[in-house]
C-alpha cells in the first residue's frame, strides 16, 4: 500500500516537472509571449506567395518566419512554435525562389523573378525600414510595402 502511494507520488511529481500535468502550452523562449497573425498588402494587391516574413527580435536576435499565402495572409513561428516573443523586430522579406552561388551582388537583375515583385529595399533587414511590436497575447500585423 504505501509503495503504490509512493509510486503514484513519484509519477505525479515527474509529470509535473516535465510539463505532463497539465493542458497549458509552454514555449521554450526566454520570456513573455504572444501569438502574430497578419497579411501583406502591396499597391493594390499582395507579393508572390511563398514569400517569408521574417521578423529579427531586436533583444535576442531569435528570428520568427511565416509564409504568406496567396491572400498575402501569414503565421508567425519562433522555433517551429506559434508563440513569438513580446517585444521590438525589424522585418524583412525573402520572396520565394533562391539565388544562385555564382552571384555577387544581389540586385534586380541577379534574383529570381518573383523577388522584383517586392520592393528591393524590404529584401534585407538592413535596408528595411518596417519594425513591429510583439504585445502579450494576439497580434495583428497589416504590413503594406512602399516603393519609397
């Protein structure tokens, strides 16, 4: 009797430390979280679908990507989760397609074609200028592109 209690204590407790005894969720990030849904606009329509949204957290550096649809519409993941750390990014976009190792330089020229359907400047964090705020719980992010 009393083995079969401390067997059923044992189990209880190791359930609880690994994360078995309960229904909540719990991300592997170092702090607070929030979920990002959102969609890209770009003049009268969207980019080329495939696209990756990618979002740098400006503290830590973990980066967060979803893919937009064909609606322009997408998901944020942060190490294969939907929870994204609350906090500042700067944003950028990889549209689908790669480049090949034989170029240098990276402009219109050089990448696939469905790169030239979004502005050059979001291509890279450096020369993007669209920076989001991560709050607790969910986010919207209506992220239009400028040509300037």
């Amino acid at each position: 009797m009393y083995a079969s209690r401390f067997v059923y204590l044992l189990l209880l407790a190791g359930a609880t430390v690994f994360g078995l005894g309960g229904c909540g969720h719990k991300s592997n990030l170092p702090g607070e979280t929030g979920v990002v849904r959102g969609r890209v606009v770009y003049g009268s329509g969207t980019i080329p679908e495939g696209s990756s949204i990618v979002m740098l957290h400006v503290k830590t550096g973990i980066p967060a990507t979803g893919l937009t649809d064909s609606a322009g519409k997408f998901a944020m993941e942060m190490r294969n989760g939907p929870d994204i750390l609350v906090g500042d990014y700067v944003v950028n976009i990889k549209p689908p397609g790669d480049i090949g190792d034989e170029v240098l330089m990276i402009s219109p020229a050089t990448v696939p074609a469905e790169w030239n359907k979004v502005p050059q400047k979001y291509w890279n964090v450096k020369t993007s200028d669209e920076t989001f705020v991560v709050d607790p719980g969910d986010n919207f992010y209506e992220f239009t592109l400028t040509d300037k």
